[in-house]
C-alpha cells in the first residue's frame, strides 16, 4: 500500500505484510527513493526467496500495522527470486483479529497507556449487513468536507459493530460490488484504530486498512451457517441527504428551535428552513413505524371484513415496515417535536425499519430500538418542511460542523500513516477500480498488498484472494 506521511503532501513509499509459514508477520517497505526502480518485483499468489535486505527498529510513531519490533525495508540490491514449491504451505494471510467485545479493552488501554506507547492496529472478521454508501460531512476546524462510508457487520451473537471508512477509502470502496456477492458476505477489515464516536466504540480507518473477502480463518465455516438465510443479504442504505457546503448553508433560512414551534404552513408551504438542535427524546405515543405500501410508501389501511391491507393506488399489498418517528428536539431556548420517515430514518438511525422490526430484541412496539435511542444526545442541522396540519418534518439530516469531533480526535495527531486531508493523486487513479483484484503494480496510494506472505528463510507469498481496499 502507498502511504503518505501524516499531514504532509509526501508520499513514503509503499508497504507490505510479510507472512512466514508460522504465521508470524512483519511490516515490510520500499521507500519513496527507491520505488521508482523497485515496480512489479513481487507477484500476489508467488512464493518468493527474498535476499539483500536489512531491517531497522520500528519507525517511531503511534501506531503499527504488525505487532514486531522491527521492520524490513528492501531497496534496488535486493533479490527477489520467484520459488514454485513450498512446505509447509504458507498462510494465505495473517491478522490480529479481536472478537466484537474486545474492542472496548483494547480502547481504554489505549488511553491508560503511555504517551509514547505504539498502539497496534486492529483487524475484525463478520458478517457485512449494511453499507451506507459514501458522503461527505464537515470536520471540525477545517473549512472542508470529507467523505465517509459506513459498514455495519455482525459476529456470531449478531451483534453488530459500525465501521467507519474515512478519506481515500470511503471514496474507493466498491459498494456496488459488494452487493452482488452472494449471501453471507464475510470479510476482514485490517489495520483499524480504535475509537469512540458519540458514546459508540466504531473502529476508523486508516491509511493501511483493507477489505479482504472470505479469508480462511477458524470461524469462516461457523459464521456460514449462522448467516445463511435470505435475510443475510447486504443492505445498501441510500445516502439520500444533499451536502451542502458551508456558503450553500449560508443562504438559507435559519432558525431557532422557537421559530420552528411558531412556522405559518400557509407561509412556509414550499419552503425549506433549517435549524440545528440536538435530540433530546422520542416520544412513542403513536409508535415509531407503520405499514406502508412497498410501491409509494403510503400507510396501508385494513380491509372491512378481512385481514388484507390495501393501498388507495396500489390496490391489495403486503406491508413493508417504515419509519414514523416523533422526535423532540431542542437548542439553548425551546423544545420542539418534529417527524422523521422514510430514508431519513435510514440515514439517522443507520438501518432500515423492517431490519430494526426483524430483530425483535424489545418487548413491545411502543419500545423503541438501541439503534434509534442511541441517537439521543446528537446535534444535526436539520432541514425541516411544515406540512398542512403545522407538523414539522424533517427532509435532510447534516451533521453539524460545530459539533462534529475535531480531526484531531477523529485522526492520530503524529507521525502515522493516516492522512484524510489534503490528499491528492499520482499514477492511475483507481477509485472505481474492480473489488476483486491481483493487479501486482502500484496504481494508486491505497492500492495494498496486506496479505504478502514470506517465510522465515526468506521465501514469500503474494494472495490470490479477493481484497479491496
């Protein structure tokens, strides 16, 4: 993988992992120098003997890819000499996996730990349930927007942990080839940093992580059989929120959670406003969800006499879930309540309404789901129409900058190989580049080689599995 160095225009070379036949890992590298002369010297799926290389101490910094002290680093004098036959066969990959419940550990030692303590990147496997696509939301003390894509997986409990792709990453994730892959979807993504974001443990990309598809490891066959069913399938929830930059908010009509409570539906008919506030409760006297028409959404109401629902344009139907969330809102003056529907509440709570329903893990409907109350708390810029009946509802979620992490806290702070701004591009742009690929060439900063295998005696695979990063 290319990297650049932390917040800087410069590139620092490109990164291997190195694999021997115990399993045992290290981090290997072609420096910026020396790549140039070094393309297309390994091959992914080749075993290789690797001669006239040299090792250092691992580079200071926060974080490591491998958990070694030392790193190899290879330049023109080293020898790479492709080897057909190995025994014992060499492993595929190798990760630091950690189990769902184990990421909260692994964040408190982080911030009990040392200052200069070198944090260790995590790998998780699961279940890939849902993808909500790429976009853009504003950074804190930064006047740009940066992109986003968030993955939400399951472990064999179903229980389910959020992902979120940052920068470069976001960008080039294939969503689309994902969704084609067939039930269940089981990946590795490697190289995550640990954080906490709106009281939730989501691990973040950096600029080392990859998404590697149905690698072998202990668990494969058991979370086959768990995620067998139809319902298994990905889900891609539809970003169907407009970005809109910082001079598009400008122009228009702002207002105080005050003025909302007071809107003229005969004033503000074709008219958007928006105002930031936080989420403050649900109420849930009229539920959060109802049975809508699979074609146009409207509520299906129940046939005199029979159990059929019926649709005033789409005739008899089988009910789809949809959101209908009452939600208060507040700012530093006045509470007021607005609705949340459709692919609005797709984005906000990140699921869709018949998979919150389908989990089933609360004992009543008026009971409202983990994924929806753990929004409580959250500042949004909402763009909010009042409809005849004076009910406000909501049209478009952005975060608000004022209250988004600064990129600090998002993003190391020294010299790691995370950098989401300030990017730029060199060679063939590939952000749309297949998922599966054994492209051995460097075509782009992101383009990695995370399941490079080598053994002890200096002999070295490259995968053939399928990977994307």
């Amino acid at each position: 993988m290319e990297t650049k160095e932390f917040n800087t225009e410069i590139y620092d070379g490109l990164h291997y992992v190195l694999v021997d036949e115990k399993g045992d890992a290290i981090h290997a590298i072609i420096e910026e120098n020396n790549f140039p002369y070094m393309t297309n010297k390994m091959e992914q799926g080749k075993v290789y003997d690797i001669s006239l290389l040299h090792t250092r101490n691992h580079q200071k910094s926060n974080y490591k890819v491998i958990d070694h002290e030392a790193q190899v680093f290879f330049n023109q004098m080293t020898k790479f000499t492709a080897v057909q036959d190995t025994f014992p066969l060499i492993p595929l990959h190798s990760f630091r996996l950690l189990e769902f419940d184990q990421l909260g550990a692994e964040l408190k030692k982080q911030k009990e730990g040392p200052l200069n303590q070198q944090i260790v990147l995590s790998d998780v496997y699961g279940c890939v349930k849902s993808i909500v696509p790429e976009h853009r939301i504003p950074v804190k003390n930064n006047e740009k927007l940066e992109s986003i894509c968030e993955i939400t997986m399951e472990n064999l409990r179903r229980e389910d942990l959020n992902i979120t792709l940052w920068g470069d990453t976001a960008r080039e994730f294939n969503v689309e080839a994902v969704r084609s892959l067939t039930v269940p979807v089981l990946a590795v993504f490697t190289s995550l940093r640990v954080t906490l974001f709106k009281e939730r443990i989501t691990p973040s990309s950096t600029n080392h992580t990859c998404f590697i598809i149905d690698p072998e490891v202990a668990q494969r066959d058991l979370y086959r059989n768990e995620f067998s069913r139809p319902g298994d399938k990905v889900k891609i929830i539809a970003n169907s929120f407009k970005q809109l930059t910082q001079a598009e908010l400008k122009d228009q009509q702002r207002k105080t959670v005050a003025d909302l409570n007071a809107l003229d539906p005969d004033l503000y008919a074709k008219e958007t406003v928006y105002s930031i506030a936080s989420i403050c409760r649900f109420p849930t006297h009229s539920g959060w969800w109802y049975k809508g028409c699979p074609s146009c959404h409207k509520q299906l109401k129940q046939k005199e006499d029979s159990n059929e629902l019926t649709c005033t344009k789409h005739a008899i139907q089988t009910a789809l879930p949809c959101y209908r969330v009452y939600m208060t809102i507040k700012d530093k003056d006045n509470y007021a309540t607005v609705i949340v529907m459709g692919k609005e509440g797709e984005q906000l709570f990140g699921s869709t309404c018949e998979d919150l329903l389908n989990k089933r893990t609360y004992p009543t409907e008026h009971t409202l789901p983990k994924e929806i109350k753990q929004t409580i708390g959250q500042t949004y810029q909402f763009h909010i129409k009042v409809n005849p009946n004076s009910e406000l509802v909501v049209k478009n979620i952005v975060p608000d900058p004022e209250a988004s992490l600064p990129l600090t806290e998002k993003e190391p702070t020294s010299d790691t190989p995370d950098q989401l701004l300030s990017e730029i591009k060199r060679g063939i742009h590939a952000s749309k580049r297949a998922l599966f690929t054994s492209e051995p060439h460097k075509t782009s900063k992101r383009q990695s080689e995370r399941g490079t295998t080598t053994s002890s005696s200096g002999k070295g695979k490259l995968p053939q599995k399928d990977k994307y990063v």
